[in-house]
C-alpha cells in the first residue's frame, strides 16, 4: 500500500522547491537572451541543494541531510521565494545570487566535512534529474502517447520510470520495451489487432478480477511482443525502462451489487447504435461513481512498486488496469502457478477481494512517479515528472464530459499537483476508438507530437544538467 503520510510529508519539504524552480526556468525561457545561461546554472543549483533530503554515497548507502540543511533552506527560501514571486525577469533575482551562493558553499562544506558523504555522490543528487513520464488512462484516446514518446525520443530524452493507467498502461508498455523508442514495431503490431480478437462478450468464469460483460483478451492478441529471451512472459522487473502499473484493489466493502450485476450491466447496450453507446456509458458512469464515493474501500496499488507486486506478469498488469467495473473484464485463468500464487499473496496482503480499473484511484499517477523517484528509487532525487492525460475534461465530447469530469475531482486534480508539466491532450481519438485503423493510430501519434512540440524548450531546460557551483 503507498505511504500517503511519507508522501505528505516529502511534498511539503521539497514541492515549494520545485515550483521555485519551475517559475525560474520558465522566466528564463521568457527572457532568454536576458541572463546568461550560468546565472541560471546558479539559482538552479541553489534551489536543487536546499532541496535536498538524502544523498546516496559512493558505497550505495542513503544518508539523511534534511535536518542538518533545514536552517539553510529555511533562510534561502526567506531571500529567494519573495524575490522570485515578484520579479519581471531572471535579472532582479540574481541580485540575491551573492548572499545566497556563499551561503550555499558554506552548507555544502559543512555536510562534506561531518557526514559520511563524496562529493561526487553530492553533486550528482544536487545536478542530475531523472525523468519520469506518468501516461492517464482514457481507451483508445491514449494512442496520442505515442506520438509524445516519439518526440520526447527525437531530443534524446529516456524516461527513467514511466507510469501508466489503463491504455497508458499498455502504451508505457510498449515504450518500455527498448530503451530506444521504435515506432514501427508498434505500427507492426497493430495491424494484427482486432476488435474481435481483443474484447470479445463471452461468460466465463471470474477469479480475480471483477466480471463485467466484455472480456479482455490482451495475451492472445499481444502476448508474442511480450516474451523474454527464454520464452517466458515479461514481467514488470524485466524490463529496460522501469515501469509501474495503476490497479485498483476492491475490497467487500466496494461492492454494492452481486458479482453477477457486473457481469451483465451493458449487456443489452453492446451495440453500433449511438443510442446504444450512450446508454453504456450512462450505466458505466453510475458503476465508477458508486466505486468512486467508496474511496475508503479501495486500495491504491502501483504493479511494479506496490510491495508484493514486483515479479507481476506486463501484460497481466495492464490487462487489470483497464478493466472498467462492469464493461470490461481481465482475469487469470490460465494455469499459472507463479501468478496465480502471486495474485492470491497479493489478496491476502492488502485484504481485497478483486483488482480493477486503476483510474478509480489514480487515472494520471504523477504522485507515484513523484513519490518513487524522491523515495531514491531511480537513484538520484530529482525528477522532472511529465504527466500526460488523454481523458481531460473536454466539451466537445459531450457525452464523455461526465465521466472525465468525475475522474478529475476523483484524483486527478490531486495528482497533477506533482506534476512539473501537466499536459491534457487536447486532440485525441474516440475513447471507444480502443482498435483503431493504422490510419487513426498514425493520426494520433501525429496530435501527440503536436501537442508536447510547445513544451520541449522547457523540458530540455528542466532535463539539462546542472552546472555545479565553484568553490569549496
């Protein structure tokens, strides 16, 4: 289970820090031939050393530095934050640049001298960012991601961790295959793709996730893009980028109806009728609110990071992900003895009896890639978190505008605050479009370029490293 006292107590030592530094970056952007670039350098390195919390030493061991920097980053920010809040420019804060340099320097020899710290070790946390690109969920919508990897990939950006929900679950699959991006196995692979072949209206028997009355048939269709070298399925920890998947966990409690109102909720609906369609998604909107007012009742799983859930079989991973309460059904019925005891493990452990749609408790998980790369899990503490939905409120999709606006205030709204770009994709496919033609598929990847290309300037700022301060 996520440690949400941790993470509360993480964001109010470090967040101030990181918007300090957004409004720095983006001032600089706004008035780029104003300041030089190693003015910048400074107030960057300034702000990144009071925010500092741990260091990993050379011999891998993390050493705490938020109490002995605390006066220090108490009396920074007091000079710096109301400089920063009213300046026009970079130039009115780099007046405050001296006094603060030297106080830094002073704190950097300190730590150096009485505690078991290199100063490699040191610069590295104070210099280095990772990247962590966090992918909402929202069906086929989420094709748009795609075209965000590709350029994300053209200015030589790999994420160091990606989250995803549902179909950004499946997409930061993809992505995390190689650690080069490749478009074109993707585009291989969804020529094969099928309607039919991937949600199909079958009864069947339900073990561990929520019935619902389409099933999702993700191994059949994708399961030979998912092999390691010795034939076995990948697994989260196999592979090259690390990557966490969203899942709900529903307990007893969660559940209002018998297991069989799930089953057939929108059986009479499944239809090529928009009338059809919209009655679907009426009925969806009731399951998901119903689900939703029961946050107590849910459990908020990362699959990868969650304890437990490290070994997690990729593709059943995603498969539970998008499975919507009541639309959509995943389940392990194979005979696998490994994921079978890992789910049972998992169910005893967090006292659920069903795992479902992750964006009931997290649609666009910025916290969670925020809260693991601070947690010292992708080595250094300072990430840029890039957080993409595709599902964001949008007017012209009227009869999606509901459900997306439930989802906001359900968690979005709270998790896009750990974001230090939050980008709503503002043309997208149809939700229902889950199998698009390559032609569609193509044309989103398009709309995904186009809508990060704006932002690029400021994240290959933000991703730049550091210069380190001169002095002792």
């Amino acid at each position: 289970m996520i440690d949400i006292a941790a993470i509360r107590r993480l964001k109010e030592r470090r967040r101030p820090w990181d918007r300090l530094e957004r409004k720095v970056v983006k001032m600089h952007l706004r008035h780029a031939d104003s300041v030089p670039d190693t003015l910048l350098d400074t107030v960057r390195y300034v702000i990144s050393f009071a925010r500092l919390t741990v260091v990993r030493n050379r011999d891998g061991e993390d050493i705490d530095v938020s109490g002995p920097l605390a006066l220090h980053a108490q009396q920074v920010r007091e000079v710096l934050e109301p400089s920063v809040e009213l300046a026009s420019d970079l130039w009115e804060v780099v007046r405050v640049l001296p006094e603060l340099s030297q106080k830094t320097r002073v704190a950097r020899a300190s730590l150096l001298e009485h505690l078991p710290i290199d100063r490699e070790s040191l610069e590295r946390e104070v210099t280095q960012r990772n990247l962590v690109v966090v992918s909402g969920g929202g069906g086929g919508a989420g094709y748009v991601y795609l075209g965000a990897y590709q350029l994300l990939a053209r200015h030589d950006h790999v994420p160091d961790l990606l989250v995803g929900t549902s179909i950004g679950a499946l997409t930061s699959l993809f992505r995390a295959r190689r650690r080069p991006f490749e478009l074109a196995p993707i585009v291989e692979a969804s020529k094969h793709l099928a309607w039919g072949n991937v949600l199909r209206v079958l009864e069947s028997e339900s073990r561990y996730g929520l019935p619902a009355t389409l099933r999702i048939y993700l191994r059949e269709a994708l399961s030979e893009l998912f092999l390691r070298d010795d034939g076995e399925p990948l697994r989260l920890s196999d592979l090259p980028i690390k990557t966490y998947v969203m899942a709900t966990g529903i307990t007893v409690d969660a559940l209002k109806h018998d297991l069989d109102y799930y089953e057939h909720l929108i059986e009479g609906d499944v239809g090529r009728s928009t009338r059809d369609r919209v009655r679907g998604v009426t009925r969806a909107i009731s399951v998901l609110r119903e689900f939703i007012a029961r946050r107590d009742a849910l459990v908020e799983l990362a699959l990868g990071w969650s304890p437990g859930t490290e070994e997690f079989d990729a593709l059943d991973a995603a498969g539970f992900s998008a499975s919507v309460p009541g639309v959509l059904h995943y389940d392990v019925l194979r005979d696998d003895e490994r994921m079978r005891r890992l789910l049972d493990d998992l169910y005893a452990a967090y006292g659920i009896t069903r795992l479902g749609e992750g964006g009931m408790v997290a649609n666009v998980a910025a916290r969670v890639g925020w809260a693991s790369s601070v947690g010292g899990d992708l080595g250094v503490r300072q990430p840029f978190v890039l957080a993409l939905d595709c599902f964001a409120p949008n007017p012209r999709r009227i009869a999606w505008l509901p459900i997306q606006q439930l989802v906001r205030a359900a968690n979005v709204d709270r998790d896009r605050k750990y974001a230090d770009l939050y980008l709503p994709m503002p043309r997208t496919l149809s939700p229902m479009n889950v199998v698009p033609p390559i032609r569609d598929a193509l044309l989103a990847t398009r709309w995904g370029r186009d809508a990060l290309q704006p932002h690029m300037p400021y994240i290959n700022l933000m991703m730049r490293p550091i210069q380190v301060l001169d002095g002792p």
